[in-house]
C-alpha cells in the first residue's frame, strides 16, 4: 500500500509558481518540483501548510477526508 498523497498544485497556485513557493519554503526548487510530480505526502503536507502560515484544510479542502482514507 503506498501512502497518501497530495497535489502541489494549490501552493504553486498561490505563489506563482515552484520557484515563489521554494523560496517560501526556503527549500530547493528541485525539492519542490519533485514532490510537484510526485505528490506531497500527508506528513509533509501538514509541516508545510504550517511553515506557510495556513492549516492544511486551507490549502486542501479535503484534508480531513484525505487524512481519514490514509488512517
């Protein structure tokens, strides 16, 4: 079974692009782009939301179900 998965997409939405949300994150835009086609996973999706000032539920609104079908 492989661990849930979430969309980068609404973060790069809101920065602009991969290179705004890494220098947000202050991580590696290879880092970012990376968990971009990969998907980021639930644990890290959390940190992350919470580094960029957000809950997770604000950047994914199904967060909660999401968390669920991972359990």
């Amino acid at each position: 079974m492989t661990a849930a998965r979430l969309s980068l997409e609404p973060l790069v939405a809101r920065y602009g692009s991969v290179s705004g949300l890494a220098r947000a994150l202050r991580r590696d835009r290879v880092q970012v782009s990376k968990w971009r086609r990969d998907g980021l996973p639930m644990a890290s999706a959390d940190r992350i939301a919470v580094a960029l000032g957000m809950h997770p539920v604000e950047v994914w609104p199904d967060w909660y179900e999401a968390t669920e079908q991972a359990a």
